[in-house]
C-alpha cells in the first residue's frame, strides 16, 4: 500500500470518528507520511510525532510494569506520550519492523545479544548519543561490552534486565532434590509424560537439547543427538506454550508439572502463592534484554525515555513490578530489599554465574536449525 492510499484511509476513518484528531496525526506521522507527502495535515504530524514515542515489548506482567512505573510518570513528566505495543516473538516482530515504513516503530525491548545482532545486519540500528542518556553509567559494564562488540562506532540500544531461562516445576509432584539430580534430562524423563512442557521457540529447545545430551550450547559438535533429545522432549511434552501467560497458566492450573520456564514468570508464580520451584541447571541458558532504538525513530525523544527508564527509581520499581533484575550495577546502586531475592540475581556486577548464548554461532546456525526444528515440531 502506498503513502496516499494509507493517508486516504487513515483520513477516512478520522471523518468518520473512528479516529480522535491527537490518534489520527500520530498514526500518520509515525507511519512516516509526513515526509515527501504534502497533505493538509502533513505539517502537523511531524511534530505530533515528536510528541509520540511508540515501544513494543513482551506483554503480559512485563509490559504492565513497563506501563505502571515508566511510561505513565515519563508522560506526566515530559508529555510525550508513550504508545505501547506488544509482540509475541522476536522473529515475528523483526518481519513486520523490516516491512514499516521509517519510523513506524520506534523501541523494541528485544531478548538477547543475538537480536541485536540481527537488527544491525539488518541496518536498523541508530547511533544514541550516550551524553543524553547519563544514567547509562550505572548499568553493568558486562552487560553493554556485547553491544559495542557488534556495533563499536555507537550504541542502539541500552541494558535493561537480564534473567534465565531455567527449569520450573510443581513441588508437589518433583521434589528439589530430584530436580538437583536430574537437572535438564527431566524434561525428556518417561516418568512425567503429558506432564512436561516447553516453550515453543528453536534456541530454546536447542539449547536445552545440547544440555540433555552433555554437551556445551555454545559449541555443538553432535546435532544428530541434539535433535534426537528435542523429538524425545516433543514425543513426552502435553504441549509447547507461547507466552509467558500460558506457561504461568499451564503451571498454575497443574496440567504440567515441569518445564523450562521465564526466571521472572516464575518469580510471579511464586509471589501468587503458588508451589513452583526454579532451578538453573549448569549452563543454563542466561540472557539479557535492551531497549532498541530502531533507524528512522526520533532519536532525541527516545533517548530521553532511555534516560528516564534507566533512572534508579523507575529501574527499581520496573524491576520490581516484572521480577527481571535491573542492568543497574548492584555495586553502584543500592537495588533495596526484593531484587537480591529474585532469580538470576548478581550483587557483583559481573554476571560470571550465567552463560549466555554467543551471537555469531547462535545466528549464524539461524537459518539451518529454525528450519530443521520447524519440521520437528510438526513430527518430522
């Protein structure tokens, strides 16, 4: 669809009152219509687009504390408001950033190094200006040395939490010493049939895969039993759930007993009352998320909403409200009482207990393993 035929619907609809005139210059201005197109309102829309910040993020318990704790006191403070979207997975939400228009899409609070990596072989990146954003000298010096790694001229993005993605299951059925025991090889364990699940993405099953069959996630030299584990781990699983509300909800509900789980989520699960132990198994997979700028965004307006995240107040409560620990250095900023007692925690700065997933050999096995794991996933 070109320029004018979405202008003329977007049009359309505002005539129509589909569309409140504040809603209707955003749209327009955030799906980049106001440049090279001279329309009635085109004059407007750019600036109202410098008044609009859109950030798209994982929903649920996340993107409420998002909500509660950073874009509501940012749009208080400074008026710009803060469109809030929501994704279900990476891959998905990459396709539709590469097919927007400039500007249509602004932050996204990606997973991972490797999507960073994606982005910036994508051309996505922007350069931030880290003068803007001086909160970024509280933020662990491990988590930002990925980033400069891939991008080293300028930063597109900031630290924001990090977690696992460890194995959680119902105490009332496992015990924690057997979980101790049998660490990652549970979830292809006969014994809990139709009572194992697991999250429905390629990384993650390879990655626990490499764990079942002895082997470093990060240096893979037999894929045959990496696949031969993941159709056991299929064959045995009730299902792979796709958010973090379903996996809360398949534990909460005891349809399964184990799975490998969100280090947050469960942290939610256990603050609900709920018996759900976690458990990071050696090599677990660790991981981190940032806040993305992406090209073609207004930078200025981005870098104060950065900024105000990363503010110790508004990470605290955030971090609080999500159960992810901060990217805040607990060794330059007091983090209060919860923090420490979340999942995946590190009060040194260092992060040397989590091993994380090495962007070039994860993304440069994208394309064979998503493909193959797809045809698993189906039965094959």
């Amino acid at each position: 669809m070109d320029d004018t035929t979405r202008y003329q619907r977007l049009l359309d609809r505002y005539r129509e009152g589909d569309l409140d005139r504040r809603s209707f210059l955003g749209l327009i201005g955030a799906a980049g219509m106001a440049y090279g197109m001279q329309t009635p309102f085109a004059k407007y829309a750019s600036a109202q687009s410098v008044g609009q910040v859109r950030f798209d993020g994982w929903g649920g318990v996340v993107s409420e504390a998002f909500r509660e704790h950073a874009f509501a006191p940012f749009t208080s403070k400074t008026g710009t408001e803060v469109v809030d979207g929501t994704f279900s997975g990476g891959d998905e939400y990459l396709a539709q950033v590469r097919a927007s228009q400039p500007g249509e899409y602004n932050i996204a609070h990606l997973s991972g190094v490797f999507d960073y990596a994606r982005y910036a072989n994508f051309d996505l990146t922007t350069a931030l200006n880290l003068d803007n954003i001086p909160n970024m000298e509280l933020v662990m010096t491990r988590l930002v040395e990925p980033y400069r790694a891939i991008t080293p001229d300028a930063l597109s993005a900031v630290p924001y939490d990090y977690g696992t993605t460890g194995l959680a299951y119902n105490r009332k059925y496992i015990s924690d010493e057997e979980m101790r025991e049998k660490g990652a090889s549970i979830l292809i364990d006969e014994a809990y049939k139709d009572r194992i699940g697991g999250w429905s993405d390629w990384r993650t099953r390879v990655w626990y895969g490499a764990l079942q069959t002895g082997q470093d996630p990060n240096n893979i030299e037999d894929m045959d039993a990496v696949w031969d584990a993941i159709r056991a781990h299929r064959d045995l699983a009730l299902k792979y759930w796709g958010s973090g509300a379903e996996l809360m909800s398949l534990l909460a509900e005891e349809e399964i007993y184990v799975t490998e789980g969100w280090s947050g989520r469960i942290a939610a699960l256990q603050e609900q009352g709920h018996d759900i132990g976690y458990y990071d198994p050696p090599n677990g997979f660790g991981w981190q998320e940032c806040l993305f700028v992406i090209k073609g965004s207004p930078v200025a307006a981005c870098e104060e909403l950065l900024n105000f995240m990363l503010a110790p107040e508004t990470s605290i409560a955030v971090a609080e409200g999500q159960n992810y620990p901060p990217a805040l250095d607990a060794t330059k900023v007091d983090l209060g009482a919860k923090i420490p007692t979340l999942p995946a925690f590190d009060a040194t700065g260092t992060l040397s207990g989590l091993t994380f997933a090495d962007p070039a050999y994860w993304n440069g096995n994208e394309a064979d393993w998503s493909k193959t794991f797809s045809r698993v996933q189906r039965g094959y």
